[in-house]
C-alpha cells in the first residue's frame, strides 16, 4: 500500500513574530473565551501559499525538485504583520487570522506561480490568495459572530505593526492528531 503525505508550502515566521502573537492571542482568548476556538499553538503559525493536499510518497522527490526550480530565483519578501480579520458564512467566524501588509503581491504571485507549476497535483481552486496567518478556528458547534469578534478587537484596540522579512519558503507535511494537527519541515527553500 502506497504511503500519502498531507503537504502543504508556507512561509516560515521569524522566532519574535510567533511570540507577538501569541500574547495577541492571549488577550483575544481572555475576552471570547477559550472553548469555543481552537487556538493555533505557538511554532504553529505559518502563511500558507499553497496546499498539495495528500501526495503519494514517492512523489515527493518530484515535489521538492518542482518546488525548488519554481521559487529559487525570488527574492526574499517584505511584510508587516497588520491586522486581525476573519474568515465567515452567513455572519458566523469559522477562521481568526491576523492579516498581512507590505509586499503581499509579491507573496501571492509566488503562489500563483507554484500553483500553475503544480497544477497537475492539485484540484482547482477559485478562492483568490489572501496572505494571513491563522491564529484559531471555531469548534464545531460553537457559534462566534463577525460582531461578537468585532466588538472584542476594538477593545483591544489595533495591534502594533511588526515588519519582517520572509526569507523561508517550507515544505511541510501535516498529520491530523485528535489534538490538533502537526506540521512537519520536508525541505525547505531560503529566498535569496
């Protein structure tokens, strides 16, 4: 029987942006609570550019060489970690991200030019890049409304920018766990 690996590309944080958010975090758990959202651990954040889903094991010779030949001749990336924001349905938050600023056309370009090159691996996609780091996800049967969410951030007030650049591009494969998933570096490109 034939191995698959749940893979997926992200970009590597810095060590100091993972602790500037989880202490956000923190703060936003402390007001909505911390049973209805499944928090993402601190070493967790990541910004997803693209999801291969489950891959054959012996593909992954093939993968990482596309991936290699695709992105190495960009360059690394400025960013600025901005704003929360979420993602929702019919006015109920499924997803709580802190989104991005800076050279976000440049990171989704390089997403759009992985997705073309691996193409024939994954199923199409019509949602349009949006650069974000996911910081919780609301538990099923759990009911979070875009209000509830908005009257919890203008208490916190907005978050301080951060600028930092993405310079790490990972191949990470993901094991669903009952306690969360865990992500595992594959191989990893630094832009240069």
């Amino acid at each position: 029987m034939t191995k698959n690996l749940r893979l997926f590309m992200a970009v590597r944080l810095p060590e100091h942006l993972h602790e500037t958010i989880r202490k956000r975090q923190h703060s936003l758990a402390s007001i909505l609570g911390h049973k209805k959202i499944r928090w993402v651990p601190a070493g967790n954040h990541h910004v997803t550019i693209l999801f291969l889903g489950s891959v054959p094991m012996a593909n992954l010779d093939t993968v990482t060489g596309r991936m290699e030949e695709t992105v190495a001749h960009f360059a690394p990336v400025h960013l600025v970690l901005g704003n929360e924001g979420w993602f929702a349905g019919r006015g109920q938050v499924r997803v709580i991200f802190r989104g991005l600023d800076g050279d976000v056309d440049r990171l989704a370009e390089i997403s759009g030019v992985l997705r073309r090159s691996f193409e024939d691996m994954i199923a199409p996609d019509p949602k349009r890049f949006k650069a974000h780091i996911t910081l919780g996800r609301v538990r099923r049967g759990s009911v979070l409304t875009t209000d509830r969410l908005r009257g919890a951030l203008e208490e916190l007030g907005a978050p301080e920018p951060v600028p930092w650049t993405a310079d790490t591009i990972v191949l990470y494969s993901s094991q669903l766990q009952p306690g969360g998933p865990v992500y595992s570096p594959v191989h990893e490109i630094i832009l240069k």
